[in-house]
C-alpha cells in the first residue's frame, strides 16, 4: 500500500488513575507499527502514563482529538468504566470521526460499548491483519461485511462479523512502534520496582495463546500457542538493548515455558551472542524441569512467576487448573535450587471456597516459605467463571453491565462467589493474609543469626536500635 495522507490517532486509557504505568501498552505499539508499516500516519495519546485529571481532560480533548478522521482507543476490561465517561467525549468534539475500539476491553464483550453509540468498531481478539484490512475500507467507504473479527453498528443494529482465525506466522509483523511511546518515562517508571533492583526494563512476547483452559482465565489470543521465531526475538531483544540501552526484560507470554525444546534453543543462543542482559518470564508448575531451569538461569534467566491459585486440590480442579498442589511444591523447589528467584500469585474466594481450602493454601504457603497477597476472585466477561456466576452477578449488580463498571484489578473485594456472608469473607480473606505474612516466631533465631554472620555484633545492634526506636 502505498503511503497516505491519513493520520490515525491511537489513544492508551488509564488502567488506574492513581498509579505510574510502568509497562507500554504491547498490543497498542504492534497496531501502531502495522499501521506505520503500511504507510499510515500514527500518533499516540499515552493517557494511561500522563494520568492526566479528568477536568484537564475535558480542556483539551478537542485539542488532542481534533483533524483525526479514525481514532483507536485499546485497553483492557478494567478501562470500560473510563471509556463510558471519555468515548462521548470525543463524540461531542469530534462527531465526524470513526471511534475503533480493540484490546480486551471489547473482545470481551463487544456489544456494551457499541450498543449506546460511544464507538463505532470493535475489533474482537487479534488486531494486526483486522486493521490493516479495515483502514482501507473505511477511507473507501466501503462495506465491512466481508472484514472478519469485527463488530459495527449499522443504523439501530449491531452487525458482528465472523472471528478472525489466529495468525500462524507472527514473525511476520513488524516491531512494535516504540518510538511512539515516551520510552525515557516509561524506563523510570520500571526502574523504581524492578526485581534486580533499579534497573530499566521492557516487557516483550515471544508467542501467542495458551493451549490450557483454565475457567478463570479469558483468551484474547485464543487457545493453543504460536511462537515468534527465536531468532526474531533475538533480534528484537538486541533492537531494545542498542536503542533503549535496556537493563533488563519481562516476557508477558501467558506462558513461556510452554516448549521446552524451543526454550533450550532460545537459551544457547542467548548464550551464544553475548546478549547479556537479565529476563524473567511466566511460567507453569507442570512444565518444570530442573535441567531446563540449570539453561535458562545460565542464559540470564533471574525470576520466573507461577500462577500457584491455590494450595487446595479441590479449588485447582473446580478451576480447571490442570496440576496437582504436588507439582507446584516441586516447581518451586526445583526454580528456587536453580538459583531463580520464584514468583507466585494466588486467587481467594473461588466458587467452592471452605475453612478448610483456605487453610490448605495457607499451609502451603507457611511450608514452601511463601509471603503473597491473596487477590479475590473476579469472573471476567468471556470466561467459563463468567458464565457461571452469572446468576450471582445479577443478583448483585442491577445488570452484567453494572458489575463491568466496578471491574478492577481483584485486589479490592468486588463480588462473593462463595457460600460465606460478605462480612466473613473479607474476614477470612484478611486472616488467611496475616497467617501467611506474618514473621513466626521460630524464624527470629535464624534470622537473627543470619543478619549477625552478614554484618557483625554492631550491625545487629544497630538494626535493634533501629526497631525499637525507630532511628
């Protein structure tokens, strides 16, 4: 395609209003690219790392919206209650423009934020090939019925389109449009939390899906696994490091451990070309091997985070989860012998929770030396959970689309799936915390001993001093 005299506007929603972003927005920067590669003209509006007020919003959206005949708005389901208040905004300033929404925020639920005329496209699931399909389409004018994954409105109706088939070749999409993004902020951000330490780090994925199917867990991807080739990632990987000077990486694959073979390979070629440079990744406890684990830590490999859930059989079948308590003990043995540090979340408040389920995480986690957050349970539009707990939603809520408003980041209680009052589930929930995060007793022996032998009789007195009087 040759190039055009289009400029499209993409547009980052806060994910919170209150809280630094430290991640660029992955799925936004690869449109961006295609749409670059294609010869469009992009800029960005990186809400979500400016944090910008409501009211200063509202001064300049004519401003920033104004000229743009196609704006892309991208983000997740917990952005939908921003969108509400943002989309008729745009509307009101710049009524000629075609509003295309992507992301999770509609490929989980499409109609909700078409049906009350704020947007005007949905693009449903994976976006690269949708969107250059249908940019054309619209400088032309011409009919979307033949556009898969889409959804549009068309007078008083919703037209939704068949989905679109995963992409097999992802080595085919250029990189993501880094350039775009204030990368010198976003680097600043990371830095400050880093698990090295303060080191700056960009977040990349080298595959695409997840071939399991937990209930709790919403496939923008779809199911099964399509890999970058290493080789692609390598070069990208090296793009990052001579552009951004970057200290270290964050794989965002739902799982990267899910070939083992293509991880050994990837490994020895990391090796290989000196990269050099620390990663971390995510992984799953029935895909562990301490061979493997040896590889990817002498690659540069310093962390990989399981999804533990839960330390109770009965709560990781009702899950679907696939893995034994059993196995994910060994996983984070095996990973902490591989000298790698083992990152763990866990879910509270899944539909079956019992005293003696919630006892049973909180006794993994006092054996296997774990401190965490317990996260409650939210059912997600698009998931199995979803689907069933769609009677206590509307039990609880006035409608599907209220409980949507109130969707965040499951740190805060939202919704009880449980049979426990409301009031005792916050109850236990908090209890199960302190249980499993609070220094025991029997520890202080070695923990004193071990502050002793690193820093000598004057250092332990002075960490005392400090405690007790707080210096």
């Amino acid at each position: 395609m040759k190039s055009t005299d289009i400029e499209i506007l993409l547009i980052n929603p806060p994910i919170r209003e209150n809280a630094e972003a430290q991640h660029v927005p992955l799925g936004l920067a690869s449109i961006a690219g295609v749409l670059e590669s294609l010869g469009y003209g992009v800029k960005v509006w990186d809400m979500n790392l400016e944090r910008t007020g409501r009211e200063e919003i509202t001064r300049k959206i004519g401003e920033k919206t104004e000229n743009y005949p196609i704006i892309g708005i991208g983000g997740l389901i917990t952005t939908y209650s921003y969108l509400t208040w943002f989309l008729p905004l745009i509307k009101k300033h710049n009524p000629q423009s075609t509003i295309i929404l992507g992301g999770g925020v509609v490929s989980e639920t499409p109609e909700l934020l078409l049906k009350e005329n704020m947007a005007d496209i949905a693009v449903i699931g994976e976006g690269e090939i949708t969107i250059s399909e249908l940019i054309p389409a619209l400088i032309k004018k011409e009919d979307l019925s033949s556009i898969e994954g889409i959804a549009y409105r068309k007078g008083d109706k919703i037209i939704k389109n068949p989905p679109r088939l995963p992409v097999k070749d992802i080595d085919q999409f250029p990189f993501p449009a880094w350039h775009l993004f204030d990368m010198e902020k976003y680097l600043k951000n990371v830095a400050h939390g880093t698990a090295l330490g303060k080191k700056s780090e960009l977040s990349l994925v080298a595959s695409r899906g997840c071939p399991y199917n937990c209930h709790y867990c919403y496939h923008i991807f779809g199911r099964g696994a399509r890999y970058n080739s290493n080789d692609k990632t390598i070069e990208h990987i090296k793009f990052m490091k001579n552009k951004y000077n970057i200290e270290s990486i964050l794989f965002l694959d739902e799982t990267f451990t899910v070939n083992k073979k293509k991880i050994v390979e990837f490994s020895q070629k990391y090796m290989e070309q000196k990269i050099d440079i620390p990663w971390s990744c995510y992984g799953r406890v029935n895909l562990v091997d301490y061979e493997t684990l040896e590889i990817m830590k002498s690659a540069g490999c310093y962390r990989i985070g399981y999804g533990i859930e839960s330390g109770s059989q009965e709560i990781l079948d009702r899950m679907n989860k696939g893995v034994k308590v059993e196995q994910a003990k060994e996983a984070i043995r095996l990973t902490r012998k591989a000298g790698l540090i083992c990152g763990t979340t866990f879910m509270f408040g899944y539909p079956g929770e019992t005293k003696k389920t919630i006892n049973e995480t909180v006794q993994f986690c006092k054996e296997m030396n774990i401190k965490t957050k317990l996260f409650y349970t939210a059912p997600y539009p698009g998931t199995r959970l979803y689907e069933e707990c769609r009677d206590k939603i509307l039990a609880r809520f006035e409608s599907e689309e209220a409980f949507i408003r109130v969707l965040g980041d499951a740190k805060d209680f939202i919704i009880n799936l449980t049979d426990f009052s409301d009031e005792e589930l916050v109850k236990l929930h908090d209890e199960a915390e302190n249980k499993i995060n609070n220094t025991q007793l029997t520890d202080y022996p070695q923990k004193i001993f071990n502050f002793y032998k690193k820093h000598g009789l004057s250092g332990l007195v002075k960490k005392v001093e400090k405690k007790i009087f707080k210096k």
